[in-house]
C-alpha cells in the first residue's frame, strides 16, 4: 500500500527472547505486521520512514534481562530499537513537520511511530550523506567528540592510545588526536584495519591485537615512554596492559567495553593500583549527557568533512533483513568502519 493511504505493511526485526553467550542470527527474526502512517489524533508523537539503522556494541547490553541499567533491556517478542535517520511521514510535534529529516532513536523497522519526538534530531545539513547521522554526524560522532576532547582534555604532543580504533568512534578519536598534534596508535584485530588505521585514517602505527602474545610488551614497543591518554573501547586484558604503560597524570576515556558483552561472568583488572601510583584519571562517560553541544560539535566537523580532513568509512549492509547478521558481525569483528543498515534510500 502507498504511503498516504493510512495503513501499510511494516517489516521489523523481533528479538526472540534475551541471550546469553554470542548473539546470533537467529536470536532474531523478521517479521511483518501493519501500521498507522498517522498520528492519534491528541498524542504527542511523528510516524517516520526508517532510511539507515545504526549497529552499535551497547545493543548487546539490551539483549540481556538488566534492572536499573543505563538505558532499558529490549522487550522479547517487539522489535529492536536503535539510532536510525528517518523521514517524517506525520508529526503532531511542533517542532517536526511531514517531509522534515530526523535522526535519532527509532524501531528496528521499516515505519515507526516515536512517542517521544523530544529526543530526535532534525537534519539541517543535507549535502553529506544521511547515513553520515548514524555515525560520524549521529551519536557515535558525538561519543567521540565529547570523550576525547571533554573527558581526556588533551594536549598538542600527547602521546594517545585508542583500542577497536577502527570502528565508528576509534576512527574518529585518532584523527581528532591527530589533527591536534598528538602522536596516535590504534589497535584493531584484522591486517585490513591496521591498514586501514596508518594508509587511511592517519594514525603513526596500528597493530593487530590478536597476534601479540604480551599486550603489555606491545604497548611498550609503541609508546616506549608511556600512554597520556587512553580511549577504552574494548576492557578486559587491553585495558590491564594499558594501565601500567600509562604515564603519571595520564586519562583515560571509558567509552565502552566490548571485550565483556558477551561473557556471562565479566573479567577481572587486576592493575588498578596504578591509578593511585601514577595519579591517573579513569572516568566513564555516556553521550547522552553531551548531546547540548551537539551544535557546537556540528559547526567543528562539517567543514573538516568537507575539506577532507576527517574521513569517515562505513560498512553498509543492504536491506532489512540484514540488520541480524549485521549486528552480530560487530562482535566477531566482520565489520571495517561504521556498520550501517540501508532500510530505504531517501
């Protein structure tokens, strides 16, 4: 049915009960229902056509049954939500209209109805790609900006460390860093993405975690005078290894931990006496407390997009009925960039 019509077939992807281990493929499915292209009349919403869907590590948290966690468990048997850019097809929202261009979070479908229109974002600049804003323009571009340079508060010359420094915020953190004169190194698990990080995104050296037997040993080889700022993607061992390489007063950035997601019993850190003996600062952070500077991040990185002086690489996965595989392929690590999923070209 076209859109306008009132009702129409709406695919989503259901997530079939909470997982343990490694997600897999079939912990979700496709399934096909029918949905309202208006507004209840009296509501506060918008109704959108979902374009890109946004893959991203946190969403393996959802997947488990959490109480008082950061941001709620996925319900079994609804569909998935995540960050997306979408179309406005119907709004009752003042601040949105139909035809307007928003991103945000929304359903792991092909139409959704968003009850909390406050929190989306319209898209004012439209000569980038929209799928720019489930990235480097979205909310993992603001994770960086707001972990690197508000958390880590650097220093032109610093000596900088970011693990999983390919993927959609890694990336983005060695090139600010390097843009302010700091000297970069970025580990990644493929040869590919260690390509990747030195031909591409410009860090001095990369390495391939997986073939380093010592982390600690390899941290030294590469900053044999220490770590000032360590951006944390990954925990775990890394994160061990990175402690006793950081030097005195040294900060380090916790954005995520993905080496933990999927165990049942997470890893112990065993190191934490260096942050009382080398007067380190270990801070977490989430970006929804930075989202007030996300114009003030916008007027920063649209001209370095445009001048080409930040280059962002997405991995783009066709269709839908790719968004399982797409996601589980974050935690083997098959993605190189920025996992996007194309529901529907604007």
């Amino acid at each position: 049915m076209a859109e306008g019509e009132g009702v129409t077939c709406n695919k989503q992807i259901i997530l079939r009960d909470y997982v343990s281990g490694f997600p897999k493929e079939s912990d979700m499915l496709v399934r096909s229902g029918s949905m309202g292209l208006k507004v209840a009349e009296g509501s506060n919403g918008v109704v959108v056509k979902n374009l890109y869907l946004s893959c991203d590590p946190y969403m393996r948290i959802r997947m488990r049954q959490l109480k008082d966690n950061y941001v709620p468990s996925f319900t079994p048997g609804s569909p998935i939500t995540g960050h997306g850019v979408a179309k406005v097809l119907d709004s009752t929202y003042p601040n949105f209209k139909k035809g307007d261009l928003v991103w945000g979070k929304t359903g792991w479908e092909e139409y959704s109805l968003i009850t909390e229109p406050e929190a989306l974002f319209k898209i004012q600049n439209t000569d980038v790609p929209l799928s720019y804003y489930t990235g480097i323009l979205g909310m993992p571009g603001m994770t960086a900006y707001a972990g690197f340079y508000k958390v880590c508060s650097p220093k032109k010359g610093e000596y900088v460390f970011v693990s999983a420094a390919s993927g959609a915020v890694g990336q983005l953190v060695g090139q600010f860093a390097k843009l302010l004169g700091c000297y970069v190194v970025g580990s990644a698990g493929t040869k590919e993405k260690v390509d990747l990080l030195k031909n591409k995104f410009g860090f001095d050296e990369a390495f391939n975690y997986k073939e380093e037997p010592d982390l600690s040993a390899a941290l030294k080889r590469y900053f044999p005078e220490g770590i000032d700022i360590y951006f944390e993607n990954v925990g775990g061992k890394m994160l061990d290894a990175v402690l006793v390489n950081m030097r005195v007063h040294g900060r380090i950035a916790v954005c995520g931990l993905i080496s933990q997601y999927n165990l049942d019993q997470p890893e112990g850190v065993h190191n934490l006496f260096c942050l009382i003996t080398k007067r380190l600062r270990m801070e977490g952070f989430l970006v929804g407390d930075y989202y007030h500077l996300h114009s003030k991040f916008l007027e920063m990185i649209l001209p370095q997009i445009k001048e080409g002086k930040i280059i962002y690489v997405e991995d783009v996965a066709e269709g839908l009925e790719s968004a399982p595989a797409a996601l589980v392929g974050l935690f083997s690590g098959r993605n190189v960039g920025k996992q996007v999923v194309v529901v529907c070209r604007e």
